[in-house]
C-alpha cells in the first residue's frame, strides 16, 4: 500500500466519523429517510472505489466538500430548532401564567378544553396558542388522579406542542412518567420533539 492510498484511506475514515455525527444530528431535523440515503450516497460509492482500488483521492476530496455543506446546513438547522422550540416554551410558559390565574380565581379548578382559550385570553389577550411550528397547543384538563376530564374543569392540565413534525405523542397523566422511556427512546431531549407540561413544569422539554 503507497503512501498516497494510506493518506487515503485516513481522509475517508475521518469522513465517515464526521458524515456519521452529522447524520445524528440531522436525525432531528429530517427523521430517519433523509440521513439514510445520505449515507447509502456516501457509502456505496466508497464500496465501489474500494473494490476497484481507484480514485480514491478523487472521492475523498469530492466527498469532503459535499460533508462540509451539510454540516453548514445541519448548523443553521440546529440553530433554526433551537431559537423555534425555545419560543415554543416562552410561549407555554405564558400559558401555564395564565392558568394560574384562572386556577387562583375559580377554587382551585383549571379551564375545561372548550373554555381554554378564552379563559387564558382573560388574562393575556395576546397570549400565543400556537407553537412555533404553526400547530396548536393541546391542552387537557385532568382529575386528581390523572385521567381527562373530557368536558369539565379539572384539578390539573397538561399542556403539549407536537414538535416540528406536527405528529402528537401521548399526553394522558399515564404516559407523561414513561414518555422519555418508552415513547421517545430517550431522546427526551431532541431538539424539535414533543414539548410536555404536567401543571405548570415541563415533563418534557428542553435539554
């Protein structure tokens, strides 16, 4: 093996370590297709080259430019999400305000679903209801154990985004202490995801 295929063969192992921490990160962003037909892009024309035993500075530097612009674009995402779910939870926090106020005036009882708006409009009439992915936030009353109250006032609520991909997750009092376990695989913390609020405190939030 000459010195110009071992410098080689280091260029594309630091590649594919940069492409794969890249692909984690983009996962959030894309979900699993996008990530995966990157790689398969990446990989099956390395496996080619490699049989071949040809060309492989060529692929290298190509490969090398093509990894630098997606992780640009990967960095721009990661701060888009981060400035978008850190509006989501200003904007669920201002809700969660509101509902204390409610909840101090009514006996201790929060808003049943269909009176939420605008009981919370009562005390903050620009207050958004909407996440920073342009889906509205699911509100929920609950009773002292947990369960929907379905049209009446509860003793608790939970308050939910669906994230940037708009597909809700479970939100009954159950399934908020599995959620980063069972649910969402531990990643509790990715950026994008469901955002949960039990009463006030996120369950489910930012990392």
């Amino acid at each position: 093996m000459n010195a110009e295929v071992r410098r080689s063969f280091r260029l594309l192992a630091g590649e594919v370590v940069v492409l794969a921490i890249l692909l984690l990160l983009s996962y959030w962003r894309w979900g699993r297709g996008v990530p995966i037909v990157m790689a398969l892009l990446f990989l099956a024309p390395l496996a080619y080259l490699l049989y071949r035993g040809e060309y492989l500075m060529n692929f290298a530097t190509i490969a090398g430019a093509a990894i630098l612009i997606f992780a640009i674009v990967v960095m721009m995402g990661y701060r888009t999400r981060l400035r978008e779910q850190a509006d989501t939870s200003a904007a669920m926090r201002r809700v969660a305000a509101a509902l204390e106020r409610y909840h101090d005036g009514h006996r201790g009882t929060y808003p049943d679903g269909a009176h939420f708006a605008n009981a919370v409009r009562r005390y903050d009439a620009g207050i958004p209801l909407n996440d920073a992915w342009g889906n509205p936030l699911r509100y929920t009353a609950v009773d002292r154990i947990g369960l929907p109250t379905g049209l009446g006032a509860g003793t608790g609520y939970i308050l939910q985004s669906f994230g940037c991909d708009g597909v809700p997750m479970p939100n009954y009092i159950g399934d908020v202490y599995n959620w980063p376990r069972r649910v969402l695989n531990f990643r509790d913390t990715v950026l994008g995801k469901d955002l949960l609020m039990l009463n006030g405190v996120f369950v489910q939030g930012p990392g």
